[in-house]
C-alpha cells in the first residue's frame, strides 16, 4: 500500500492496526490525518448568535398565528355565504307561498259521447240465386251517435273563477 | 431501529407538550422548536453556507413540522424526521440557486486577541474555507458529511436519514472529507 491508499483509509476512519503503525512511521500520512481532523474541527466550530434562533421561531410562529387567522376569515366567509344563501331560499319559498302559481287549466267535457264500435266488414255474402248487392264501405248502424254525435264541451277555468272558457267541438275536433 | 431516536424523557418534550402542540397549542410548538433548533439551524447553516438561507430553512422545516404533526407516526422519530425535512428543503434551495461558485478568498483580519494571532487568522481562515468547500461537494456528499462530522451522528443514523446503504455513505462521507482537505491545501497552498 503507498501513502493514496493509506490517505483513503484515513478518511474512511479506519480503526485498523495497520494504519496506526504506519501513521507512527509515515510523517505524510500523519500530516494528512492531522489537516482532515483540523477540517472536522472547523466544520464543527460554529457559533450561532440567539437572537438567531429567536428570529427563526418568532418568524415560524407568525405565519402558523397568520395562517391561522386566514383560515378563521375563510371560515367566517363561508358561514356568511351559506346565511346568505339560506336567507335567499326562505325568500323565495316565502314568496311562492304568498302568490301561489296559477292553476292548469282544466279540460272537462260534458256528457263524453258514448263511442260505439262496429263490427268489422266481412267479406260481402254472394248467394248464387240472389241479386250481388255491392256495398261501399263499412256497413254501420243506421243511427246512432256516429251519424249525429253530439258536441263536446271543453271548458278552461282560468284564475279568474267567474271568467270560464266553454268550447264546443264536434267529434271530428272542428269548432263549432 | 436507530440509537440515536430521542425518547420522550431525553428529549425534555414529554407526551403532553407533543399533544398540546397538536391541540393547537403554540406554546408548547415553541417549546418544542427550542428544543430542536439547535440541530436544525447548524445542519441548515452548514449544507446552505450562510445563515439567511439557513434560517429560512430552518423555517420552513419547523413550518412543516407544525403541519405534520398528526401525521408523525411516532414522536419518537421526530429528531431524524427533521434531519430528514431540514436536508431535503437545503437540497431544494441549492437546485434553485444553482451551484455556488467557490468565490475567491477574502481573508479575515487577523484576531489580535488571541495569544497566537497568526494561528487565530489560519483558524478562521479554514473555517471559511472549509465552508466554501463544503458547498462545492454533490449533495449527497454534502448531507452526509454534514451529518457525520458536524451532528456527530453515526454512519448507521446518517444512512437511514438519507435513505442510503452504511457502505454508500461511508464511501460519500470519506470522499467528501478527500474532497475537502484538497480544497483547503489549494488554497493555503496558494497563501504560502
């Protein structure tokens, strides 16, 4: 081992036997462990003043107090916003109680025409020794609603009770 | 589990003071900051090479320390969490300034004071140089020189504080000092 392989072992702190017999004969590597122990003696001599670490923990406490006091003012804020927000709900509801929403109209009819369902046509009857009668469309009762329905009635209320809208329209949805 | 974890007697911070600070309690938070101030100014001091920087640090590790504390997961392990913050937040900075350029020396006036003035001025001077040299190392090297030579810690705590093997940080730790003593002998070289 030279003296670079000797300086490395004195910088990993070795404790080893051989390195301490040759510190005792190599003035080199003593000189060499003497500077790197002076250099861990400055790295340690380090005087810092109080009133630095005063500094510090008075500068730390102030945000926390700071932080803390931003954090009431949001807390406070959002309190406020939803006051706000619940005192504009009550106003709304208040005031939908107080001017209820107009009815819908309502759609009545009077005496609903019954309606009478035909039978479906069947086929035309051909007896060989009759005359054909030829029909054209569905063979219907000969009277009856269909023939003279009567009128439907729609009446509208509107908000005013004494104002009603009556309108008649026959079974085919014309005015009359 | 590292020797080096305070426990709640040694510390000076029983339970109580730990609780009151997480109730909110401020007082007991600046008890607990002096308690550790010491440890975090000087490693701050030494890995950042000016106390600005260092008390701003300091700063910002106690401020996370106040938002960590429910999150601590034992009070025990408060000591090496914060060796932990306060190395990570000077690492921060020096990514954020860059690599500070060995400026040249300015000798100190010599202490007149002192029975021996020139050994006075050569103290001081190395202090200084050993200041600037420190600040020239990797960052790893750096923390764990720092924690090694200037906390005392052992190589075993300074490991688990960095997250690294025993032997990578004893090969980081004897590069650095290799580092160091070539700095020094440069510039005293130079003053010879």
């Amino acid at each position: 081992m030279n003296c670079s392989d000797w300086e490395q072992e004195i910088t990993a702190e070795s404790e080893s036997v051989a390195l301490e017999e040759h510190l005792r004969t190599c003035g080199h590597c003593r000189d060499f462990a003497g500077e790197v122990e002076r250099n861990r003696a400055a790295l340690q001599a380090v005087e810092i003043h109080p009133t630095a670490f005063d500094a510090v923990r008075l500068r730390v406490l102030n945000e926390i107090r700071a932080k803390k006091q931003r954090g009431a003012w949001w807390a406070w804020s959002a309190v406020a916003a939803a006051a706000c927000f619940a005192i504009l709900c009550a106003a709304v509801v208040f005031q939908s109680w107080k001017n209820p929403a107009p009815p819908k109209p309502l759609i009545a009819t009077k005496n609903p025409p019954k309606i009478e369902r035909t039978p479906a046509p069947g086929p035309p009857v051909m007896r060989a020794h009759h005359r054909v009668h030829h029909h054209f469309g569905p063979v219907t009762a000969s009277a009856g609603p269909a023939h003279n329905p009567e009128p439907l009635v729609v009446k509208m209320l509107t908000n005013d009770p004494d104002v009603i809208i009556i309108w008649l329209v026959d079974q085919k949805g014309d005015s009359l | 589990m590292a020797d080096f974890r305070l426990t709640a007697d040694d510390a000076g911070q029983p339970a109580g003071l730990i609780a009151r600070a997480k109730l909110g309690d401020l007082d007991a938070f600046d008890q607990i900051m002096r308690l550790h101030e010491k440890q975090v100014l000087m490693t701050g001091l030494r890995l950042l090479g000016n106390m600005e920087d260092a008390q701003d640090a300091a700063q910002e590790t106690f401020l996370r320390l106040y938002k960590s504390l429910n999150r601590l997961p034992d009070v025990l392990e408060m000591k090496s969490w914060l060796y932990r913050v306060t190395v990570n937040i000077c690492n921060d900075v020096h990514r954020q300034r860059g690599r500070r350029k060995a400026e040249p020396l300015t000798g100190p006036e010599p202490v007149s004071s002192h029975p021996d003035p020139e050994k006075a001025w050569s103290e001081v001077e190395r202090e200084r140089l050993v200041e600037m040299a420190l600040q020239t190392l990797p960052e790893k090297e750096r923390a764990a020189v720092v924690l090694r030579d200037v906390q005392g810690l052992s190589t075993r705590e300074v490991a688990e504080i960095l997250g690294s093997s025993e032997v990578t940080v004893r090969s980081q730790i004897s590069v650095a000092r290799g580092k160091l003593k070539k700095f020094t002998d440069r510039y005293l070289r130079k003053r010879l």
